[in-house]
C-alpha cells in the first residue's frame, strides 16, 4: 500500500491501515502558509502513529506545524487519533456538536450510547451471547480513541481556511449524525469524508436518540451536494476521485435496491431485525460488521415503516416486522 499520495493545492491523502472490508482510511494533510490542517487524523494505532511520524519527516514538519485538525464524523477510524494529534500539535479539534456528543455517549463516563445502542439490539433479536460481544465490543474500543481530544465545536454551514482556500463545512448526515462535507468553492475540492466513496455503498445506521431516518437524511444528504460543482472528491476511504455526479448516481441506485432488498425479504408473518439482516448481508464475520448490518437493518426498516411499506409487531419477545402489500 502506497502511503501517501499528493495531489493539487497542496493536499497530501495520507493513507491509514484499517482492515476488512475498508483497507485504509485516507487522513488528509492540507498545506497552507498559515499553516497545516489534518482533516481526520487516523485511527489509534501503533501503525497509524509511524505513518504520521513518516509523513512529517519526508515533508520536513513537525507536529507544531499542524494549525487545526478537522473531523468529518466521530467514528473511531477517524476520530481516534484526535486526542492524540492533538497532545503532540497544540492544535484546536473542530467537530460537530452531535458528533462529540455521540462520542462522549460511545467513550465518556458510564457510556450511556453504547448501552442504549445494546439495548436496541437486542429488543431487535440479537441473541444473548452476541449482545455480550456487542458490549464487550464497544467496552474495548474505549482504548482505540485515548486520550480523547478536546473539541471546538464547527458550526454547521462555518467557513474554514484550509490551506489557502475556504471551505465550508455542509450538513450531510445519514451515514452519521453531525457529519460535515467540506467544499471548497474556489478549488471546487470536496472533503466527503464517509458520505460518498467510489467503490462501496456506505453504511447507514440508526443511532437511537439521533436521527430518527438516518436514510433519508442519506438521501438528503446525497442530493444536498449533488449540485456542487466537485472538480476532485477526496474520500475517507478508497481513492480520490473525480467524476462525482456519475458516482452521485451509482450511489443513489445502489441505496435504493439495498432498501428494496430489505422490504422484500420481508412477508406476512413477522420476523426481527436481527434474523432479516442474516438473510440480506449473510452471517457476519466480525463483531463491528455486525453492528453494521444490524445497524442498517434497522434503519431501513424504520424508512420503510415511515413510508407505510413495512409494519411493526411488537411482543413481549422484541420488536417484529411484516410487509404491507397494496391492495
Ligand atoms: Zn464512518
């Protein structure tokens, strides 16, 4: 895997491993005379730590050059090393107010958020045993985001200096509540962070407490930058790329025949959420891919629910769902 990669207006993709199904997750590093921004530093890695001790030596800086550091989401492949690019930069964290908070829920005190994730979970038929993996899960990934930085809140709709361009940081939930694009107009560059990526549909989840149609705020989110003129997407995974209204597209096919998929699986008699994630995705092979599948199952079945396609059957066992056929 190639470590980094330069590209126009002194944009440096730093590439951060991960694993399956996502190899990497692109950490950008923006030059500017005013100094550096890192949009998303990186998961909490031993790895990731000597790819950014590598970065700053082959372009001559330190980590006191770094002026701010940026996040598209809090999801701990991006935020995870933010507190601690933070302690070695001095510079400011800017994240959405919905994205810390959801932080502070998943890995601050008593981890309110990801226990009311569990809870989900299993009222949605997720057996006992792999609701232990789930929490036992989330328990360890406390460690993979400390120490956890302090955040400025972005605003949304703020404009940044990044580089020696200006940005501005669009509301584009779905995939996260509180994720921000940043597009920059003059450059017509767009940091999409994990809202549009060129070889793969992104996982949407329901979040409780959150956004109550994370997929149509998707959708929204889809269309809300469908009419930015974007001259190169950079990604937070995969590769930069740049024909965007042609990826826009694909996109927008792939998450409705997903959503399709998933109101079709369903008959007349009530299944949970958990047993219909088994036959839409298949057995998941990791505890994370089964929060993702999990996850999005709820969710579009929430949509569904919300658009009259599908019923919800609660009993003392959980909560069930069947199809409504026109008549
Ligand atoms: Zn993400």
């Amino acid at each position: 895997m190639t470590l980094w990669t330069e590209y126009p207006d002194g944009i440096i993709q730093v590439r951060l491993p991960l694993g399956q199904p996502l190899p990497w997750i692109n950490s950008y590093l923006i030059q500017g005379k005013e100094g550096l921004t890192v949009i998303d530093p990186g998961p909490r890695s031993e790895a990731a730590i000597a790819i950014w001790h590598q970065v700053c030596e082959r372009f001559g800086y330190q980590y006191t050059d770094i002026g701010q550091i940026v996040l598209t989401h809090h999801h701990p492949d991006h935020y995870g090393l933010a507190g601690w690019l933070q302690q070695h930069s001095g510079a400011p964290v800017r994240m959405t107010r919905a994205g810390n908070e959801q932080a502070d829920g998943l890995w601050g005190p008593g981890r309110p958020l990801a226990a009311r994730i569990a809870a989900l979970f299993g009222e949605h038929g997720l057996p006992q045993s792999r609701l232990h993996e789930v929490l036992d899960h989330f328990a360890a990934g406390t460690a993979g985001v400390e120490p956890r930085p302090t955040v400025t809140e972005l605003s949304l709709g703020e404009r940044l200096r990044i580089g020696d361009r200006s940005f501005e940081a669009i509301d584009t939930p779905g995939h996260a509540a509180g994720h921000v694009s940043l597009y920059g107009e003059e450059s017509g560059v767009l940091l999409c962070g994990d809202l549009v990526l060129p070889e793969s549909l992104p996982n949407v989840s329901y979040v409780p407490g959150y956004d109550v149609d994370p997929i149509a705020s998707f959708t929204a989110s889809l269309e809300q930058v469908e009419s930015l003129p974007v001259r190169l997407a950079l990604p937070g995974h995969q590769n930069p790329f740049s024909a965007f209204s042609e990826r826009l597209v694909a996109l927008r096919k792939l998450h409705s025949e997903r959503q399709e998929k998933i109101e079709q699986s369903l008959g007349t008699e009530a299944v949970d959420a958990y047993e219909l994630s088994q036959r839409v995705f298949g057995q998941a092979v990791s505890v994370l891919q089964l929060r993702f599948y999990l996850g999005e199952t709820i969710a579009r079945l929430h949509h569904a629910v919300q658009r009259g396609k599908v019923k919800s059957i609660r009993s003392e066992g959980g909560t069930g769902y069947v199809r409504i056929y026109p008549n």
